[in-house]
C-alpha cells in the first residue's frame, strides 16, 4: 500500500498558487491549510471574495494534481473548553464555520485544539504544598473536559453530514487539555462517537514527554492523521526532519504498521518549499530502510 505523505500551509493565495503544483509533483499526495478568519460578505466584500478564490482555487488544484485536503481549524482566540456557555458557543459557531469551509474545498478531515483550562499557577512537582493545588486543579481540568465533551459531540454531529471526519490534536502545555495519551483515550472512550479520531503531533509528544511510541500503543488504530516535524525539546519550533532518531523512525514504523492509512503530514509553518522536500527525502530513505525493505 502506497504511503501518503503531506504537508500543511497557510491560507495565502500566493503561497498556494505556488507551493502546490511545486510540491504534489515531488512525491506529495495531501495538503493541509490553515482555515481563513471568518468573513462577514456586507462590511468586507473584498475578503469574501478572497476566501471565495481560495476555495475555487482548492478545488481546481486538487482536481489537476489529485491530492486530498485536511483542513487545520482556528483556535487562537477559542476554547472548545470553556465552561462559559457564551464562550463555547461561540466558538462552535467559529468552528461550524471552519466545517462549511472544508467541506467547500472537499476536505476529508479537520484538526481540533480541544481548549485550555482556566488555570494559572503549575508549580512543579517538587514544591511542598502541590497537595493543596491539586484536587482544585483537578476538579477545573475535569470541568472543562466535561465542557469539552459536550462541544465535540455537537462538531461531529455537523461534521457527519458534510461527510468529514474530526480529529483531536495532542498538545503539551500543563494549561491544554489533551496532553498525555491516557487523557485523550479517556475522553474519546466517553466521547464514544466514530467520527472522531486523533492527530497525532510528533514534536507536541516530544515536548509534553511522552515518547510518540507511547502514544500510538495506546491509542492504536484512533489515529488518523499525523504532524511531523521536531524541536529542541524545550520549544515548539517544528523543525524540519534532517535526520530521524531511532525512536522517532521506531514511532512513525509502528504506527504505519498498526494504520498503513494514516497520513503523514509534515506541518513546518515557518518552512518553505526546500526544508519540506528535505524533510519527504529524509522519511522516503526511512520508508525504504525500514518498511519497503522488510
């Protein structure tokens, strides 16, 4: 079964125009955009239009070049989380939004940031009186996953019907939901809704301290999607892959073995065309080592 590599870029014409007729020739099957800011058609025509060529654009390329489209949803500004009402609808309705979008460019899967936790001190866990921090802190991680839950169901619902699947990415912060693998089984095992598996970000893993091997053992087959890239350990940098470590090139094997479909998509935001052909060179010389050889 042929591998599917990708590769993520912003919501820019220019960027699109050039970097996707350059890259889908070079070995790229999958392409995944940032979703636009939301538009409002009578104050700003002008951007309508922008998005409206963005979308016919999407359309013709993938048509020409045949690749398939994920759709990276907005989360700056949002939190899916929140236990305010008016902050969670509000953010349904951004991301119902970013739904509408994906299924105009015919998108297949989208990429959610579940929120964070309205929570400011994380001493570590070496300061004496931690006791007295946890079970409060606990109880509003809890709350806001409760919230979390809620605002899932609803986005898959919708999602169902434009025929697209949802994943949830993980994340690293100790304020983020959605941090270690046996959180995330644990929300999707009360989730229990079939439109919604994971996206699993290497450099996130790596980050948070859990090796990404821990991840897909875990999580197994609800894996769907993937981010690659790597960091310092200490920063988000999305690096590109230069060269592999072994547990990173014994990661991404296991995973391919355990879900030959699932994508892997370099997401190297402040890259260009150069850094993510190196990086498809570095994964193809692992592929053939380890996969295609054996």
């Amino acid at each position: 079964m042929a591998i599917r590599w990708g590769f993520s870029v912003p919501s820019e014409k220019e960027i699109l125009e050039g970097w996707i007729p350059s890259l889908m020739k070079k070995g790229f099957s999958w392409l995944e955009i940032k979703s636009p800011e939301e538009i409002d058609e009578v104050t700003d025509p002008l951007g309508k239009a922008a998005v409206d060529y963005i979308e016919n654009l999407l359309r013709e390329l993938s048509s020409q070049y045949n690749f398939d489209i994920s759709v990276h949803c907005r989360f700056v500004g949002l939190n899916l989380s929140s236990p305010n009402k008016v902050v969670r609808r509000a953010t349904i309705k951004a991301l119902n939004h970013d739904l509408e979008f994906a299924a105009n460019i015919g998108a297949k899967l989208v990429v959610l940031h579940l929120g964070t936790i309205d929570w400011s001190d994380f001493p570590s866990p070496d300061y004496p009186y931690i006791s007295l921090l946890q079970g409060e802190l606990q109880k509003v991680r809890t709350d806001h996953k409760q919230a979390a839950l809620e605002s899932i169901d609803e986005l898959a619902n919708f999602a169902i019907n434009l025929g697209i699947k949802l994943t949830i990415e993980n994340l690293y912060r100790p304020w983020e939901l959605m941090n270690s693998s046996d959180e995330i089984m644990a929300f999707l095992k009360d989730l229990n809704n079939p439109n919604v598996g994971v996206t699993l970000d290497f450099g996130h893993s790596l980050l948070a301290g859990e090796d990404p091997q821990a991840f897909i053992e875990k999580l197994e087959g609800l894996i769907w999607h993937t981010h690659l890239h790597t960091n310092d350990g200490k920063y988000d940098l999305h690096l590109p892959l230069i060269k592999l470590s072994r547990e990173y090139r014994e990661a991404l094997k296991k995973l391919w073995l355990m879900n030959p479909n699932t994508v892997f998509l370099l997401e190297l935001p402040r890259s260009n065309t150069e850094e993510y052909l190196s990086s498809l060179t570095t994964l193809r010389k692992w592929w053939e080592e380890e996969c295609l050889r054996n």
